[in-house]
C-alpha cells in the first residue's frame, strides 16, 4: 500500500471526542487543539517514539510507502519539532501549519505566521505543503495565501477539502496545480469535472504527460465522522484520478489499516477491487508523484510492480486480492518486503 495521507506525529487520544460523536454530536474540526496541547507537551524522545510505533503498525498490515504531516504544532517551535520528527520516520513530509488557527489567536496574524516565519522553520525537513480550506479553519483568500508562499518555497502543494460542504478546495487545488486535494465528500458537478479536466493532458496507458490533481478519499474518517462517503464511483466515472489513503489521526481516523479502507471503497463505494486497490497503491503515488522514479533524488517509483521500481511487496494469505473485501477485518497480511 501506499498511503498519501496520515497524520503521525501526534501525542494523547481524544476518546472523548469520539464518544460524543458516536452519541450524536456532529464533527466539527475544533478537536485538533486538543491534540496540539497533548503534542506540544510531549518530550522529542515520546513523539518519535508513538511516531515509529504506527508506522511500524502500518507496515505490518502492508503499507510500505507514507506520507505524515505536521500540523499539531501550531507554533514556530513545534511545528518545527514536528517536522524534524516525521522527517525521520515517513517516506514523505508535508508541512500542515495551516491546519486550525490555534484559539485566541487573530486569524489573519496567524496566517502569516504559516507564510513566514513557521514556513522557514520547516522547509528543511518537508517536501509537501497542505492547508484545511474548510468552513472553520482557513478561507478561501487565506488558504490561497498559504499555498502561494509554500509554492514559491519550492513546496509541492496539497489541499484538505470540501470535508464538511461544498467549498472552495477543489477548485482552489486544481488552480494551483496541486498534487492532491484530500476528502472531497461534497462536491459538485464543476469540482468533479475540473478534478477529470486536470488529468486531460495525461496518458493513463502510459502514465506519461502532464499530471493532474489526485482526488484523495478517506472513507475510514468518513465512516468515523459519519460523513457521506466520498463520491468516488462518480469520480472515476468522469475521468479523475482516485486515491485510497487511511488518515490515520486521533481526532477522526484512528486506524493506519489500508485493507479496511480498500474494503470500505468496495463496500460501500461502488468501487471494484480492482479499482480500490489501484486507488491504494498507484493512486497513492500519483498524489505523491512518485509513480516514476526521479534521478535527481536517488527515488524509485513506487505503487506498482515493475522493472526498476521500489521491491515494495505485500503477500496476502489469501487466493486473491478479492478476500481484502470479501472478507472485511481479517488478518490476510501475511508477508512484507519494504525495500
């Protein structure tokens, strides 16, 4: 597997969080300050410690290729440390400073924060940069302001959006050309036919030309959050680019199982298994564009099986890939090479 979008570098849990909303509250994105006051007291050592912990649990169930943001810092200092952390322990890096305008803080000060200073800190240890274009987080014109500082860094860009209503995500990540916009439950007919257009001038047969903006559903968050799922039969039906990835985080999608969401997909989601699978290894690296190698970085390609590509190999205990949704939980991982 390769997963495109976690969330690891994190301290505490929010149980409490979740009980509330298994008992009817709805999500809201306001838990991500419980999660940075547990992260900003943890020592360097505990964080890398919990860090390693899940990608070793990730990579015992088959994920041999993830990417973890920041984004539970929220200041200079933490971020940086956070950063630092992940840099160590996942395969990519993306720098998630505009993930909540920490409270009390005036939210236009803070996003130049996330454009100055934060972004300096960072920029050694990161390879990607996000924002949460969502109601309750950052706006439009501030999430633009974001992506265009990380962009002129030399960053990759990745959107967080349409989560929790139709937005202005996806037309903002497909403007900027960016390499993923992630969630995507609500979206209307132009989201969807400007996530296919993006990928007009590439060759699916051939996986040449130029690379459009994958659309990156989590349905392990949605189904945690009770959110509608994300569209992703309709998505792939209009021509766009699909990616699986787990979310894992403490606030909405504890779990770092790729398996259960490829399950979900199918399930749930109308895709095949051929698709979901797909959608959780190749389509994880088209939305970290590592679907071909890249000489000036010594990387191989990863997400599919191929002369001169990473040996990442899953062995399932199990006749084919169809048990991975026909038989939903089970424990089919039975081998891992991670080169």
């Amino acid at each position: 597997w390769v997963d495109s979008h976690t969330h690891l570098v994190f301290a505490g849990d929010r149980t409490a969080e979740f009980e509330a909303r298994m008992a009817g509250e709805s999500y809201s994105a306001g838990g991500i300050a419980v999660t940075m006051e547990a992260t900003r007291r943890a020592s360097d050592f505990d964080l890398t410690r919990l860090a390693m912990a899940r990608v070793s649990e990730a990579v015992s169930q088959g994920t041999t290729y993830l990417e973890t943001k920041t984004g539970y810092g929220l200041d200079v200092e933490h971020e940086a440390r956070s950063a630092r952390i992940a840099s160590t322990v996942a395969d990519e890096v993306t720098y998630l400073g505009a993930h909540l305008v920490p409270a009390g803080t005036n939210a236009e000060a803070y996003t130049d924060l996330v454009c100055g200073p934060m972004l300096d800190a960072v920029r050694p240890y990161v390879r990607w940069a996000d924002v949460f274009c969502e109601e309750g987080a950052f706006t439009a014109e501030q999430s633009r302001r974001v992506l265009e500082a990380c962009r002129d860094a030399g960053l990759g860009i990745r959107v967080h959006g349409n989560q929790l209503g139709e937005g202005p995500g996806v037309q903002l990540a497909v403007e900027f050309g960016a390499a993923s916009v992630d969630h995507v439950n609500f979206l209307s007919e132009r989201d969807v036919a400007a996530l296919a257009d993006s990928w007009s001038g590439w060759n699916p047969e051939t996986g040449t030309g130029s690379r459009g903006t994958v659309a990156t559903c989590l349905p392990a968050c949605d189904l945690s959050t009770r959110q509608p799922l994300a569209p992703g039969r309709r998505l792939l039906d209009a021509g766009a680019q699909v990616a699986l990835a787990s979310n894992c985080n403490p606030g909405t999608s504890y779990t770092s199982s790729m398996a259960f969401n490829v399950a979900t997909a199918v399930l749930q989601m109308r895709l095949s298994v051929h698709e979901a699978v797909r959608a959780a290894t190749y389509g994880g690296a088209l939305a970290l564009h590592r679907e071909t190698g890249n000489d000036a970085d010594g990387e191989r390609a990863v997400g599919s099986v191929a002369v001169g590509h990473r040996a990442d190999l899953q062995m399932l205990n199990a006749p084919s890939a169809t048990h991975l949704a026909y038989r939903p939980g089970m424990p089919l991982t039975y081998a891992v090479w991670r080169a």
